[in-house]
C-alpha cells in the first residue's frame, strides 16, 4: 500500500506567502490529478429551514428562487439602511421590503398544529455554526414572512417559536449587519404585537441577544431596544414586565440611565408582585455593574426592600445596598433613631450584618461573603462585629448618664416594687424592643457559630478578607479563627487554617493560642495537617517557649505520620528564617550540646534530626553567629545536606562545604553577569557564534548545554526558559550528528535508540513546556519536521526497516506545521482588516505582529517538494528531501523566553530513600495496595486528562493506571492555591505471579501525547516487591 497526499488546489508556497489553501488531508492510495477547478458550492448551514417553504405562499417558495431572492435583498437593504431614522422608519422598511399580511387564513387548527410541530423539531436539530451572512438574510426573511401570516387571535405558540428562531439566529451571527437585522425585525414585529404571551417571549430573546452579542450592537440600536422595554413596563402582564427589565439592564446606555431608567426601575420595587420586585431590584443591580451612575437616595428604598416577606426580593435588596455602600462609601444619610448622621458604607455595613440573622440559608450565606468585600468600613462599625456583649437580652442598652436623666425626668407614680422606681410605662414604644440582632454587633460570631457550614465558611472567608486590609482587626480576630479549629467539618477547618495563613504577618501566636492550634496537627486528615505545617511556617511566636513547644509538637506528629517528613521539613524551613535570634537561644537544647563533655554523633538519616538541623541552618542564614555553636559533626552533616537538600538547607560559609571548581566557575561567571536574564543571553550570543564555526562545534555545543543546565539548577526562575533551550540544543546537537550519517553513503546508520531519542526530544519540547510564543512554537514544529525529514532518509538508507512509518509522520508533520502558519496567517489578515479592539474584547493580551516570525528556507523548500509530489510514496519522497537534508543548515535557537515553564514531578510516596528497606509482602495473585503521592509543577488543566503512572515491573511488564480529576489538587502557599502546582495523592495496586526472592517495581509519572509515546515527567520510584506463595493448611 502507498501513501500519498492528495494534490491541493494551492502550494504550501502560497501557504507561506500569504494564500490560505484547503487542508491537507493524508490518504492511503494515490489519486489522479486534478483536471479542472469546478466552482465551489457553498454548503448552507440552514437548510432544514427550508421545510417551512410548505407553509409559505406559493410565489415565495422555492419554486421562484429568484423572487425569494430579491425580496430578501430588498427586505435586507430597507432594513439596515433606516438604522438610525427611529422605529418607524425601520419599521415601513421591513413592511414595504416583506410580504404584507395575508388576509386568508394559513390553515386550519390542524395546520396550525402541525406546524407547531415542525418549528418544534426545527428548534431542537437546527445548528447556527458558521452562517453566512446570505443565509441568514434569506432564513430570517423567510421566518419574518411566516410570522406575518399568523392570525393575531390564532395560537400564540407558533409565533413564540418563530421568535425563538429569530433569536437563534441572533446569537450565532458575528457580524453587525446580521445583528442590525435581527432587531430589527424584533422591533417591528414587536410593535405590532398585542399578545403579552409573544410580547414576554421576544423580550426574553432580546435578553439572550444583548447577553451574547451586545457589543455587536450599536449604540443607536440599544437606543431603541431599551425605548421598547420600556414602553413593555406599562404592560398588564407581571411576565412580560419581568422580561422588559431584563432587556432594560442588558441594553441601556450609561449616560441615559439615570435619567430615564433608574427612577423608572425605582418605582416598580413597590410593585405588587414579588418578581417585579426583584427584577426592578436585579436591573438596577445590572446597570450598575455595567457603569451606570445609581444615585444615593436609592439607599432607602433598598432597605426597605430588605424587609421584604419574599426570599429572591430580600436577596437583590443586600446586593443593592452592598453595591450603594461600596459606591458611595462617603455620603452621608440620615437614620432613625441616630442623632448624628453616618456614612452610608457604615450603614450598609449594619444593614448586611443584620442579614446574617435572616431565616433563609442562602441570604445569610450571601451576607457573609458580602461583608469580606466592604473593606471601607469604619475600624468602630468592624470591631462591633466581634463583640456580642451590647445584644444581650436582644434590646438597646443605655448608658448610665441616660438611664440617670431618664430618672430625673419620669414624673410618673412608683410601683414599690423597688426604691425610687418608676411605674411601667402603659403604652410602649414598639421602636425601643429588638427582636433582632442590632447593627453589626456581634454579626461575624453569628456567621461562625450558624448551624451550617456554607454560613460559617463564608464568614470565615470575609474575616480573612477583612482582615488583611486591616492590622487591628486581624489581632482582634485571630481567637476566633483559632477556635474555628475545632470545627466538625474539615472542609471548615481547612478554611480557618488558610485564613489565619493569609493574616500571618500581622500577628504574634501566644501561648495559649499555640495550644489550640498544636492539637490540632494530630488530625487524621492529611489535608489539615499539612495546612497546620503551611500556617505555623507562616507565623511567628512571642517567646522561647512557644518555639520549643511548636518544635517538639511537630517532632512527636512526626514520629506518628511519617508521610508528613516533606511538609515539616518546609515548616522547619520558615520557622527558621523567621525567629533566628529564638534558635540561637535554643540551638544547644535543640542538638543536644552539652558544655562539658562529647555527645555522640546522631545520625543524619533520622527525620527528626533532620528536622533540627534544617531549622538551625535556615536561621543561621539570617543570624551567622549560630554557626559558631553547631558541634563538628553537624558541619559535615551540613555538606551532605546542601547538596541531597539545596532547596531546605541555605549556602552558609562552613568550612569544608565548599562546591566543585565547575559549578564554581559557573557560579562566577554568572555573578559577573549581573543578572541570570543577562547570562542567559550571554550563553545565545556564543552558542550563535559557534554556529558559524565549520569544526568541531559539537564539543563547543555540549559546553554551552551544561551551562544552560547549570544555570536551570542555580537560578529556579529561569529553569523553564534555560532547560527548553537546552533541550533544543541536544536535538540540533543529535540532528548535526545523523547528518554525517546521511551525507556519505559509507557511514553507519545510527542505531533506533538514537533516532526514537531524538524524536521524544521533540515531543518533550512540543508537549511538556508551556508559556511558549508564536516564534517559540514554529522553531518547535520546524525541529520536528527535520528530525522526521532525516529519519526517513536514515530508515531508507538502512534497508532493514519499514519506511511506511516515517514517511506518514513526516507527512503529518508536514501538514501540521503548514496548518499551524496557515491559521497564523488567517488570524493576520483578520487582524489587519479589522478595527482596534477594546481592552474588554481581547481581555488586555498583546496580539502578535504579522510577519514577525517566518519560517527558514529548509521549511520552506521541503514544503514545495511534498506538494509538488503526486504520489508521495517512501522512495520518491527520499530522493526529493535527501539533497535538502544533507546539505541543511543548523537551525538557530529561539530567543530567550522568560514566561516559559516546564511541566516536572517529583514523587514524594512511595519514599526513594526508604522503599528499598521495606519490602512490601503480599500472597501471589492477591493485589498490594500502595499509597502514591507525588508534586507537579506547572501543570496546564488540558494535561491532566493525558497523566498516566507506569508501573513496571522486573520482567519487563508494564503497566498504565490513568488517575482519578478528584485526585489532583492545587498546592496551597501563604498566597493561596497555586494556580499551576497540583498535588497527586492515590492508591496504587501491585499484583504478580510468585517469585524467588524481592525485587524492584519501577513507578513513574509520565505524559501520554500520542498511542505509544509517553513523556516521563520524573525518575521512577523504586518499591521492594515480594509475592510469595499460597501457604497450605495442616
């Protein structure tokens, strides 16, 4: 069988010009060339509309196509040409370019019916993708015409799915044209209307238009879509004015908002029915958002919202007063009962705080993650939340002086129940008895003390949000996050313990507090121990004591949970960096130092030493001194340390720790650059100027390279952009290489290792990296296509292998590269034809400049041979490419990037170091069950369906097991997850046929890319396995 390309219309020459050309596909035969090129028919994408054609008038079906035509183009002139004249030039428009009502009925009940079925099915199985704009012109007229010649007293339900369609239509176009006339034959058809059935529904498919291609829109139109709804609010149906106030906040423009809209939407918050309540409540709450000016004096009307009998009316009236207070932090108003008036923000603030008293749980959780945003408050109003002592006995408390001038006052009779008491008031103020919580005192121990754990985590969240804007306020508050630890749900306790890590640097732990939170680290959630670790690395401890007892709580949870080593190393870690002058106090008590006589050496392989001696060298990094205390011994455990641990253990000048004369250099080298950005850049300039040396560059090419791998390993920033260019140079190094192979027909062909080496460089460089640009991409893609160009030429060379494959993938390879500069010259053109777009539309990302990245000439020649070859077998291919691959020129490296990441793993369980001195038993045949748990780096969300764990064992076989999505979770920081950085926590099973004696089981994560070809993301894991045989019964 041959495989072949089938000959295009286009050359990939025109492809790199400028001249997009039809997708290359790849077939298994060859095929004739082409004879002539027929004209292109262009496929409609709506051509199951064209069912309706039965139900429209005979001269408008499709028996008269041109006909059909011509009133469309007319209906379609009329209609975008009278865009701004006002409704009723549209209007006449449409009228004189359609087809006017017909006064004889369509059909019968049992035609409408049917119809009604087949709109129905039209509505369920009709696809807008990718219409073109004369279609549309042509379907909307044809569903406009359908619409006119319902009866008005007919079934409404027609007309409501003819509307639907309309809207469909609407939200699929890309284009303003088809968007000004979409709406306007809403407009019209609408004005007309006298259902409120069809009224309601075409306000809702405005909605879903404005919602999806608003900025389609112009300014004049949305004019007029909102002049409609509003017209729509009179209407005597509470759906249709729903629907009217939806239209209102989506179409609405800024500046005339306030004027005409506000105090429109105002008036219905005191409408009878609940929904129009809180639709008139959720619009403004719209317009809001969009920009528009709400007035202050909307305050009132707000609160009184609040005390609504309905639930969703209750609920837009805190959102609305949330977003007054935060819009008008400063104005003051005027309260009841308040002799002095009061910023609105610290009365928006009570007023949501009085909402955590609510009987619906979804408001009070609303009202707490409301508060966490309202950080202008008054420091008074904000400590009120925490005290609970002025809502005792649930009513107002005076002060002494006014219960005193009250006394004086009273003229009324004594009961005698008590000396010099007054006699009970006969008619009281209903204003003085609370039944409710008062203002904001007491509302966040509310939140943490609710029965439900969505209310307590939400009012976590907002005292952590409150509190990192606010020092004082994160001292006050920290008891109370201290107690959440307590909590019954865990996800509560995470909650808690990664708040109080965000407000670490405002505070000191005490003793006491230190208690509370060191009981917790024997959770048996792994989750909420390694949390505890991240918290307490994060804070600082008043005394020698509290540091003594937090060390010796994290040793005995150690010995406890040896899984937890990794984790209380990095606690280790800051605790040493924030308290050296602590340690320095300490460090005798914490070695075992004793003044007078030798201690024997402790051994270095124990976690708790470890743990020690990571804590004291962190902190003699910040207080040398501490060196000077350190016995002999540890200065010897410090270089076996610094170089098994060089992210926990710091550089400190110990004698006798001194590294080797190459990194030694290199580390000179780099300090003399200034920067690693610097040194890097140092590093392209003389690999480019070996490029232009005849010989012996491959020596020179392999120094540069473990000076870019140096550089990765000294500066953790620029690993990613330093291993990506070390990676390419290995691949140009490998390609030099074979090309020797390639140029004299003597040489020895290069073994299938070499070559499957060279082609997972190219994988590895293409799949595991991210944050690469254009210019980075196309350097990747013209890499492989060499390497898949040179090794066909070495398989064919060979004689001993199969060049079916090869010649397959360089032709993949070939139309994936002309694919991928194709769309970049699609995306080009469109961008210079199109206007300048606003910061919303594209989200602020710099768009790339045509022409800025072009491919070399081997890409280019190579691309033109394959196209011009008819029938593209293995052997013809050879001889096309063998001149251009023998005699190519190396292929230079692309700049440096910063934003590139590499995607990397580290398996944490099962332990390297311990998994060779526990063997795992188990009786042949049965399963063993092996914790997993391992560190990604830079992991992109599109990669975590393609993660595998190999598992392979001593005769050869191997395993895939594809991870559960729930087993990925982000990495919590003192920042908060990690947006790239997971962590795979699993189960693992092993299972084997007897064997003589334990041998090694190799686990290791790797990236599936393609069938057959896996990327390993780390060094496999080693675990000591042993079935043994079923043991019989006596």
């Amino acid at each position: 069988m041959a495989l072949a390309i089938a000959k295009p219309q286009q050359s990939f020459i025109e492809t790199i010009v400028g001249v997009p050309p039809p997708l290359k596909k790849l077939r298994l035969q060859a095929t004739a060339a082409p004879v002539s090129k027929p004209k292109v028919k262009v496929e409609k994408k709506l051509q199951i509309l064209s069912l309706l054609d039965a139900y429209l008038p005979a001269n408008n079906s499709n028996g008269g196509a041109s006909s059909s035509n011509t009133t469309t183009t007319t209906a379609t002139a009329a209609a975008v040409g009278n865009t701004i004249s006002g409704a009723s030039s549209s209007s006449s428009a449409i009228a004189a370019g359609g087809v006017a009502p017909q006064q004889t009925q369509a059909g019968g009940s049992c035609q409408t019916k049917e119809l009604l079925e087949l709109l129905v099915k039209i509505t369920d199985e009709i696809s807008y993708d990718n219409v073109q704009i004369a279609e549309l012109k042509e379907s909307a007229a044809k569903i406009y015409q359908l619409y006119q010649l319902q009866e008005r007293d007919s079934d409404t339900s027609v007309r409501v799915k003819l509307l639907e369609l309309f809207a469909g239509l609407g939200c699929e176009c890309s284009t303003e044209e088809g968007i000004i006339l979409i709406i306007d034959y809403f407009i019209y058809l609408l004005r007309k209307e006298t259902s409120q059935k069809v009224l309601a529904q075409g306000m809702m498919c405005l909605y879903r238009i404005g919602q999806q291609r608003r900025q389609l829109v112009p300014l004049a139109y949305n004019t007029q879509v909102a002049h409609l709804a509003k017209e729509q609010l009179r209407s005597g149906s509470t759906h249709t004015q729903k629907n009217a106030m939806l239209v209102i906040g989506r179409f609405a423009t800024c500046h005339e908002s306030e004027r005409q809209y506000v105090w429109k939407l105002a008036f219905y918050i005191d409408s009878q029915d609940s929904g129009v309540r809180a639709q008139a409540l959720h619009a403004l709450l719209t317009l809001g958002e969009r920009g528009a000016h709400l007035p202050p004096v909307l305050y009132k009307r707000a609160v009184e919202a609040m005390k609504d009998d309905y639930e969703c009316v209750r609920k837009e009236a805190l959102r609305l007063v949330h977003m007054l207070g935060n819009r008008h932090p400063d104005y003051c108003i005027n309260l009841e009962r308040q002799p002095e008036d009061i910023r609105m923000i610290d009365a928006a603030f009570s007023k949501v705080c009085e909402a955590l008293c609510d009987l619906s749980l979804q408001l009070r959780v609303l009202a707490a993650e409301l508060l966490g945003s309202m950080t202008h408050v008054s420091s008074e109003f904000l400590h009120q939340t925490l005290d609970k002592k002025l809502m005792s006995n649930l009513r107002r408390k005076r002060n002494a002086h006014e219960r005193g001038a009250r006394l004086v006052t009273s003229g009324e009779w004594s009961s005698g129940k008590r000396w010099a008491d007054d006699a009970p008031q006969e008619h009281l103020d209903a204003r003085t008895i609370s039944l409710i919580a008062s203002g904001a005192c007491g509302a966040l121990i509310h939140g943490l003390e609710d029965e439900f754990l969505e209310v307590r985590t939400a009012a976590v969240g907002s005292m952590c949000k409150l509190a990192m804007s606010r020092p004082e306020f994160a001292v006050t508050s920290l008891d109370f996050l201290v107690d959440m630890f307590n909590d019954e749900i865990e996800d509560v306790r995470l909650k808690a313990i990664y708040s109080l890590t965000a407000i670490a640097r405002h505070i000191v732990l005490r003793e006491d507090q230190l208690e509370i939170m060191l009981g917790s680290l024997e959770d048996y959630s792994v989750d909420v121990r390694e949390g505890l670790h991240l918290m307490l690395g994060a804070c600082r401890v008043s005394t020698q004591t509290c540091l003594l007892m937090v060390v010796q709580k994290l040793l005995d949870v150690l010995a406890k949970y040896p899984q937890d080593r990794h984790s209380t190393y990095a606690c280790m870690r800051k605790i040493g960096q924030k308290h050296p002058h602590l340690v320095m106090a300490l460090t005798g008590h914490l070695l075992y130092v004793h003044p007078f006589f030798e201690t024997p050496e402790r051994d270095v392989e124990d976690p708790a030493y470890l743990c020690v001696l990571i804590l004291v060298f962190n902190a003699a990094e910040h207080l040398v001194p501490i060196i000077s205390l350190l016995p002999t011994a540890t200065h010897r455990h410090y270089a076996y340390l610094r170089d098994s641990m060089p992210k926990l253990v710091p550089q400190l000048p110990i004698e006798g720790a001194s590294s080797s004369s190459n990194s030694k250099c290199i580390d000179d080298a780099l300090q003399a650059a200034g920067s690693s950005a610097e040194y890097l850049q140092m590093i392209l300039n003389h690999i480019g100027e070996i490029y232009t040396m005849t010989d012996d560059r491959v020596e020179l090419l392999k120094t540069a390279q473990s000076n870019l791998q140096r550089l990765g390993a000294i500066d953790s920033d620029m690993y990613g952009p330093s291993n990506f260019l070390e990676t390419f140079l290995s691949a140009q190094i490998q390609i030099e290489q074979m090309q020797r192979c390639a140029s004299t027909q003597r040489s020895r062909v290069p073994l299938k290792e070499s070559l499957a080496e060279l082609i997972r460089n190219c994988l590895k460089l293409q799949h595991t990296f991210s944050g690469l640009n254009y210019g980075d991409i196309l350097q990747v893609k013209q890499l492989r296509l060499r390497a898949s160009a040179l090794h066909l030429v070495l398989v064919v060379r060979d004689r001993s292998q199969s060049a079916l494959g090869p010649c397959q993938m360089l032709l993949q390879t070939a139309g994936d590269i002309s694919a991928f500069m194709r769309t970049r010259s699609t995306s080009s053109s469109f961008a210079e034809k199109a206007p300048e777009p606003s910061l919303d539309d594209d989200g602020g990302k710099p768009k790339p400049k045509p022409g800025q990245d072009e491919p070399d000439s081997f890409t280019r020649t190579l691309l033109s041979k394959l196209d011009a070859i008819a029938d593209p077998k293995p052997g013809r291919v050879f001889r096309e490419i063998l001149p251009l691959v023998q005699h190519a020129t190396p292929l230079s490296l692309p700049p440096a990037n910063e934003k590139i990441r590499r995607c990397m793993a580290n398996i944490l369980e099962p332990c390297p170091l311990q998994s060779q001195d526990n063997v795992i038993k188990v009786t042949a045949g049965l399963i063993a069950a092996v914790p997993f748990v391992a560190e990604i780096d830079n992991l992109l969300e599109s990669q975590k369906a393609d993660m595998r764990i190999k598992i392979k064992y001593p005769d050869q076989h191997m395993h895939t097991v594809v991870p559960k999505m729930t087993d990925f979770k982000p990495i919590m920081t003192e920042q908060g997850e990690h947006e790239t950085n997971v962590r795979l926590r699993t189960t693992i099973l092993l299972s084997h046929s007897v064997w003589t004696e334990a041998s090694l089981v190799e686990i290791q994560l790797c990236l599936a890319v393609r069938p057959g070809s896996e990327l390993e993301l780390c060094k496999p894991a080693k675990v000591l396995f042993a079935p043994k045989p079923v043991r019989r019964g006596i």
